[in-house]
C-alpha cells in the first residue's frame, strides 16, 4: 500500500476514522482518492459528450416539432424530455467549460494572475444548477408518462377513452401540469445554495493586463442557512418530499409501467399484425420501450446512491464514497440525453424523412400527400 500524503489527509479529515486502525485507514483513503479520480474522468467524458449533446438535442428538437411529426402523444413527451436534454447539456457545458478554462489557464501564467469567477458568473451557475436539477425531474416524469400512456393504450386498445391518450392533445394535457407541479421546485433548488464573499482577490505585482490597484470580490457558494426563514423541520421535510416524488415514486412507477408493455408487446407476438394501424402500434411501443429503458439505466444509480445516503450517516466513508460517484448519475443522464435522437432515428423511419428533409439530404415530394404517424 502506497503512502498517503499530508495532502490527502487534509484532503479527507472530516471524515470520521475514530474506529479504524492505521492500515484500514491508508485503505479507505486509498479507495477515495481512486473514486476521486475516477469521478474526474467521468466529469471530462461528461463535458465532450455534453458539446455533441447540445448540437444534437438542437437538431433532436427541430425535427419533433415538425408539423407531420408531432402528431402523437409520444412526440409531446419526446419534446419535452428533448428540451430538458437541452437544458442539461447547456448547464453542463457552462459550468465544467468554465473550470476547465480556469485549468487550461493555470498551464500559460500564474495562478495568482487568473481572477475569480465574477458575480454574474457566479449567480449563472447558481440558476443553472437549478434548472439542471429540474430538467433531471421532469424527464424522469415525461418518461414516466409516456411509458404508461403506451402500456395503457396497448392494454385496452378497444376502449375509446384509453386510445384517446394516442393524440397530442393528451400529451398536452399531460406535459403541461407536470411541468407546472414541477417547477414549484424550481424556488427551493435555487434557494439552496447562497453566494458569499470570502475574500478580496488582487493580482500579484507581476501580473499585466490589470490596471494598479485593482481588486475584486471573490465569491464562494455555501448551502444556505434556512435558520432565520424556516425550520430544519420544514426543510428536512421538503428535502423528504423531493426525494419521494421525484427518485423513489417516478423508480418504482416506471419499472412497472416497463414491465407491463413488455408483457403486452410479448402478448401481441402471437397475433398476426394485418393492419397498418397494428403494425405502426407495435413500433411505436418499442420506441417507447427503447427510450425508458435509457432512463432506467440512468435513475437505478441514483436510487441506489440516494437509498444509501438516507440510510448512511453523514461523516462516514460510505457517506463520502457515495457523496462522490453521485457524479455518475450526471455522467448517466448527459449519455443519456445524448443517445435519444440516436435511438429515434434509427428506430423511426418517418422521423429520419424528416431529418433528412431538414438537412437536405432528402427532397421533399411537393405532390405527396402522405402523413406522418407515430401512434
């Protein structure tokens, strides 16, 4: 076992090791460091896959709201998750691409002649990161939705009131409340976290392009203390409650949600499809299928990672194992969120026309009279 450095310790002294002798500490600490370093390898992938994201999930959103394509409830919920793909790339993109500009700095001057991160800068990420944390919620639940909108329609495909939940008005109807409910979030993410100034930043004597005397504040952000406004009560349970509807409620429902339109589309291997309406059906389920298995690959580390950080106390070393792969779950979602145009373009022929037509790759029949349906 390799020395640990006094780096390392100060690095991890406020974890507890009361229990642990010299060996067993070296060891854990050792597990840390590599978890920390992995976590810097997958925050990297993070920010290159996130730039091909971004250009993709720009693109993914031209052609779903192409008037032939967003003719189903599928589409709506496809948009809405694109756009919260969107999102996600874009607050990935700003806060890694500041820290590893900062870095690419460091290699060319002096540290102590690279300013802080500004105000504006500051409060950005601040509203990004919430944001962030939204578009996490509400793709869970547009999957959610549109996984049990499939399951049902599939399951009673005879009665008038399920197959109307085939149109995009219902998923209208559907993208727009959870959307809503959701955003009531959007005030308490971003109250979370507080801006506070820590010191008085001034370039050293040897750094140029700065005029003389110049200072500026440099800020830090801290959780915020809630001690004046509202009780550790009303917190605690406001953190409960946003653990429960948004990782264990949208888990649980869209594992079984999954599991009942795989049992329907084995039921319907056995029926002989004769019509295109039938056929059209069952592709379209797959897709679905297809798409919601990406978000269960996606939300079962979180799960895991939450289950055991609610269970764990605080100041432990699993406590700061897990504290530090929950960057997986951002690595997972950004893939995520980045594999979805790949999955519907190779899946759905009407919607690589139309991508194609975009790109003009593909000419447009001005006498054709055909629609598009995803059902």
């Amino acid at each position: 076992m390799s020395n640990i450095n006094s780096s390392d310790n100060v690095l991890y002294e406020y974890v507890n090791f009361d229990d642990f002798d010299v060996e067993s500490k070296r060891f854990w600490i050792s597990i840390l460091i590599f978890v920390r370093k992995l976590c810097s390898c997958l925050e990297y992938a993070r920010f290159v896959i996130a730039f091909f994201g971004l250009f993709g999930s720009i693109f993914h959103l031209t052609v779903l709201t192409q008037k032939p394509i967003r003719n189903s409830s599928v589409t709506i919920f496809l948009i809405g998750i694109a756009t919260c793909d969107l999102v996600r790339m874009f607050e990935t993109i700003f806060s890694l691409g500041k820290m590893y500009y900062k870095q690419l700095l460091f290699l060319h001057i002096s540290q102590t002649c690279v300013p802080p991160l500004s105000y504006i800068d500051m409060t950005i990420f601040v509203v990004l990161n919430a944001l962030d944390m939204i578009s996490v919620d509400l793709s869970v639940w547009f999957a959610v939705g549109m996984t049990t909108f499939r399951a049902l329609i599939m399951r009673y495909p005879f009665q008038p009131r399920i197959n109307s939940l085939v149109t995009s008005k219902a998923g209208v109807y559907a993208v727009i409340p959870t959307s809503l409910l959701t955003l009531l979030f959007l005030a308490f993410y971003h109250h979370r976290l507080t801006l506070h100034p820590i010191s008085i930043w001034q370039p050293s004597p040897d750094c140029l392009d700065f005029p003389s005397n110049y200072t500026q504040i440099e800020y830090y952000w801290l959780a915020t203390d809630f001690s004046g406004n509202l009780s550790n009560g009303i917190i605690e349970v406001l953190i409960n409650v946003e653990g429960i509807l948004f990782k264990f409620i949208p888990s649980i429902i869209l594992l079984a949600v999954t599991l009942l339109l795989v049992f329907e589309l084995r039921k319907l291997k056995i029926v002989k499809l004769t019509t295109k309406n039938k056929r059209d059906t069952k592709r379209t389920s797959k897709l679905v299928l297809f798409v919601t298995f990406t978000f269960i690959i996606a939300i079962i580390p979180q799960g895991v990672l939450y289950t055991i950080m609610l269970s764990v106390q605080e100041g432990t070393i699993i406590r700061s194992i897990v504290d530090k792969l929950s960057v997986t779950y951002s690595f997972l979602s950004v893939l995520n969120g980045t594999v979805h145009p790949l999955i519907i373009y190779f899946m759905t022929s009407e919607y690589r026309t139309a991508a194609k037509q975009i790109c003009f790759f593909w000419k447009k029949q001005t006498n054709s009279t055909s629609s598009v349906n995803i059902i």
